[in-house]
C-alpha cells in the first residue's frame, strides 16, 4: 500500500510456508522422473536398434528430451524456492517460468527429430526384428509414463507448481505415445511397415504442438501478461464494495511460477486515517485472495478523493437555519443542522431531530447511527462528543472537527470549516 511517503506491503508471508519446504516434493518428483527416464531411454533405445523400429526410436528421442526437461523443472523448482534476497527482491519464482519455456522448447525439438527421422524411412520402409521386446518396450514405457504423470500431477496440485503440473501433461503425453507405437509395431509386425511411420509423424505433430503451447504461455508469463484478464472487473466489484474505498482503477496481476502478484490503485477520502486505511488495504487483499488462491502479495496505491458535495452535521438548541445557534454538547442536543456544501458553497440547509434526545442511556450513539444511516454524514462539529459516538463516525469515516469555545451560529461554524480553521478530532485521549 502506497500513501504519500508510505508504503506498506500487504502479504501474509508470515503465516505462509517455508519456500525452501515447499518446493522439496516437487524437487523429488523430478529427481525420480529423470531416473525413469533414464531407465525408459534405454530400455527403448536398445530395443529400437535391435528391432529396427523407427517408432521406437522416436519415441527414444522423445523420453531423451525428457529427461532435459524433467532436469529443467527440477532445477526451476530448486530456484523457485529459495528466499527473496536483496539481488532478487521479488524472489526466484520466475525461474519456475523458465523452466516451463525450456520444457517447451525440448518438446519441439523432440518433435522435429521424430519428423526428420520418419521422412528417413517413409519411402522404405525397413521392417522389425523380433516382435516381443518391441511391443514389450512399448508397453512399458505407457505404463510408467502413465504412473509419472499422475505423481507429478497430485504433487504439482498441492503445492501449487505450473511447471510441475505442466510437465504431468506432457507425461500423458508420453502415454498416448506409446500406445501409439505400440499399435504401429504391432501393425508393422502383421505385415503394414508404413503405419509404422505414420504412427511416428502423428506423435510428432502432436508432440510440437503442445511444445509451441507451451512455450507460448511461459513466454507471456515472462512479459507480464495478466493470467485472468477475465477477473478484473470481478477485482474492481469485490475491492470497490469495501466501506471507504469510493473508487479502484488501474489493476495489474501478474504470475511468476506458482505466485500471483496483484497492484491497484484504490480512491479513498482524504480525511482517512492512515492506519484506518491501512486496515481498509488488509480487508481488499482478504477479499482478493478469496478470488486468487495463489495470490502472495497485493500492493496497493492510496490516492485521496476530492467529494464534490460535503454534508455536515452541527448541534443545534433550536432551528433557524443557516442562522441556528449551536449547541455545545452532541449528545444532548434535540437537533442538528445539517449543511451541504458545494465547492466552499453553502447549497442546502435542513434540520434533523436527534432520537437519543429523550432516550436513558446511549444518546450518542443513536444519534451518531442516525446521522450516518439516514443522513450520509461526511463529517460532524461538537464540543462534547462520547466514546460511542465517536467511534461510530471513525469507523464510518466520517471526520469529526472540534467545536471552539463561546457561542455560535451553524453560518460561522461553517465558514470556519470552508476555511480550514477547524481542529479535526482524532483521538478523544487528546482533546
């Protein structure tokens, strides 16, 4: 929150987790992913090279890439949670986003690799050696690819990862692949080596295209683009219906890993107190997180708002008026004039009976409701003002200003008010 020279941070990092813990499970899902891959590259590298099976092979290339990527995401995840220092203010969580863009990149690669492989053998094509391993390889590397992807998913789910969860889809990826392959050897097996190659040209046009998606939604994430456009005028209804916030514009979020980070700038009246406004900032970036789960912090910039109309509530004995005379104590008096003022004019004048005149106890602060509830005060002049009251009118932001000593009439009351003559009561300790 940002008010003149202040400024405030609303986060709730102290009552958030530890990044460094945070992050640990998904560093352990990708350190276990690598070693599968490594396994699976292998398995179906060796097996590719004994049968001859250009389906095999590209998928081979496709877990070589994975095991890259899943490297990549590790390394994000390891940069994602490490604290916020004086070099990165705003911690490592875009390296999370980084990450994410590698991955799309390998997954390309992997694609076109599978494509330039296949238009190899697409006009001869060369037929399998063996029919088990091939199918056998295949087989297995659906199943563990189908294992790692829902790991990765459940994991990347409970600590809030795109990167993680991400990359679980391109693990089920990985499944259709290799149940793809698997039709291919079989197919090729039974006597039909070209739908082998067409079974290796469809993964990898579908391979690339979720590369290039992929890689489009890091890239945005890296430029600041909004992930949810959709909710700021959502944003601007929830901040906007808080009581003291009269206008909010300008809002920016924006995502760095699993983060979101949101900036506003909200009107509020100028006879605010800086700490009731404050308090107005940690209700918006409650209201907000209700709205963006994975919101970290919220910065908002205070700006005062000039009321093109003022009503202003005074005391009074007896109406007469702009002419009334002025009664010393709030609670007490049987009316009260109440003033609207236009750019430092006068416009209307109207009496208003007090309902705490003729009550036991209490007086102040009926009087105080009423005023607020029926009347719209924005702001009150009295000598003697109770607690009650004056904690009704605070927490309504309506500015209380001190009543001077002698006798008086609402007309130079108010003239005194127009002039900025008039001491505003802040704290009834001191006055």
């Amino acid at each position: 929150m940002h008010i003149g020279n202040w400024r405030f941070w609303v986060s709730e990092e102290e009552n958030a987790e530890p990044n460094r813990n945070k992050y640990v499970k998904g560093e352990k899902v990708e350190k276990i992913a690598v070693l599968l891959m490594i396994f699976l590259t292998v398995l179906k590298g060796t097996v590719s090279l004994l049968s001859n099976s250009v389906a095999l092979m590209a998928d081979t290339v496709n877990s070589l890439s994975d095991i890259f990527a899943s490297a990549m995401v590790w390394s994000g995840l390891r940069l994602a949670g490490k604290d916020p220092n004086e070099r990165f203010p705003y911690g490592y969580y875009r390296g999370e986003t980084l990450a994410s863009f590698v991955v799309g990149i390998m997954i390309l690669i992997a694609g076109v690799g599978i494509v330039w492989e296949s238009a190899d053998n697409i006009t001869d094509p060369t037929p399998l050696i063996g029919t088990v391993s091939p199918i056998a390889a295949a087989l297995t590397s659906a199943i563990v690819y189908f294992i790692l992807s829902r790991y990765k998913l459940r994991v990347g789910k409970e600590i809030g990862s795109p990167s993680l969860i991400a990359d679980s889809k391109h693990s089920m990826l990985d499944v259709y692949a290799g149940l793809l392959v698997f039709s291919g050897v079989v197919l090729s097996i039974i006597g039909y080596p070209i739908i082998e190659i067409f079974v290796a040209l469809m993964l990898a046009a579908y391979i690339m295209k979720e590369g290039v998606v992929l890689m489009r939604d890091s890239a945005l994430s890296l430029m600041d683009a909004s992930p949810i456009p959709e909710k700021h005028a959502e944003i601007r209804r929830v901040a906007e219906g808080v009581h003291g916030v009269v206008d909010v514009h300008d809002i920016k979020v924006r995502v760095a890993g699993s983060v979101c980070f949101c900036e506003m700038h909200a009107t509020m009246s100028k006879e605010m107190p800086l700490d009731h406004a404050h308090a107005l900032t940690d209700k918006i970036e409650a209201l907000i997180k209700q709205l963006i789960p994975e919101l970290e912090s919220a910065t908002i910039h205070i700006e005062p708002a000039e009321k093109e109309i003022l009503r202003v509530a005074v005391p009074i004995s007896e109406y007469k008026g702009i002419f009334s005379g002025v009664n010393q104590h709030f609670a007490e008096a049987p009316y009260y004039c109440v003033v609207e003022i236009v750019e430092k004019t006068v416009v209307t004048v109207e009496s208003v009976e007090n309902p705490g005149y003729t009550a036991d106890k209490k007086r102040g602060l009926l009087a105080a409701e009423s005023l607020i509830a029926g009347k719209g005060i924005d702001a009150v002049i009295a000598a003697d003002i109770g607690k009650g009251a004056f904690s009704v009118f605070r927490s309504e932001v309506v500015a209380v200003y001190e009543l001077p000593a002698g006798t008086w009439d609402v007309e130079s009351i108010i003239e005194l008010l127009i002039q900025g003559e008039l001491k505003r009561i802040t704290d009834l300790k001191q006055h």
